[in-house]
C-alpha cells in the first residue's frame, strides 16, 4: 500500500491526513510535492496527522524536517500529531519527537497554533 494524501481545514489550521507507508519512492514524492505546494500557496499553520502512517524511513521523515525547517523559513509552523508505534519509535530515536511539535490528540495539536 502506498500514502494517501488528503488535506482539510479546521480554522486557520491546514491538516495533512496521512494513510499508509512513508517510504522512499513514489509516496515519499507525492509528500514532498503536497508539504512544498501547501508552504508555496501561503499556508503557515500545517498539523500533520500521523495516526494512518504504518510505517516511515529516512526519505520520510527527511521530507517532515525539511518542511518543518522550509515552513518555519516563511515564518511558520508544521506540527505533528499521533504518532503511534513504529512511526513513534522512530521519530523518538531520531529526537524528532523533541524537535518538531508533536502531540496525542488533534484538539491539544490545534489548541497549540493559537
């Protein structure tokens, strides 16, 4: 299965919903290309939900600390949220966990943009 990508609003906030593997190759692009059109098109509040990801590698969480650092470049902020088992353990070796925002639950991640 690769990465399903769907975007809502929930006020100012855009929220990036994320459903399957964030892997090298196509998905990973797709990622990429969807994180660099949404800073391009002036959105400055992004939560990237976690909770559908099973599975993320290097090329993955490269594309989340780029758009993290890009988006915070134009003034910004990207922030995470339910980051759960391999995903988690993974941005928490990598002290992701400690440098991007990240949060439990979607009401304390949405709070947090205010």
């Amino acid at each position: 299965m690769g990465l399903q990508i769907s975007s809502r609003k929930s006020g100012d906030v855009l929220v990036l919903d994320l459903q399957g593997r964030a892997t090298i190759g196509r998905a990973n692009e797709e990622l990429s290309t969807q994180l660099r059109s949404l800073i391009d098109s002036g959105n400055r509040k992004i939560l990237v939900n976690l909770s559908g990801v099973s599975q993320i590698d290097s090329s993955g969480i490269s594309t989340i600390v780029r758009s993290f650092v890009t988006i915070r470049r134009h003034g910004g902020i990207l922030k995470l949220v339910h980051a759960t088992g391999h995903v988690y353990e993974v941005l928490e070796l990598t002290l992701l966990i400690q440098t991007i925002p990240s949060f439990n639950d979607e009401p304390s991640a949405l709070a947090s943009f205010t």
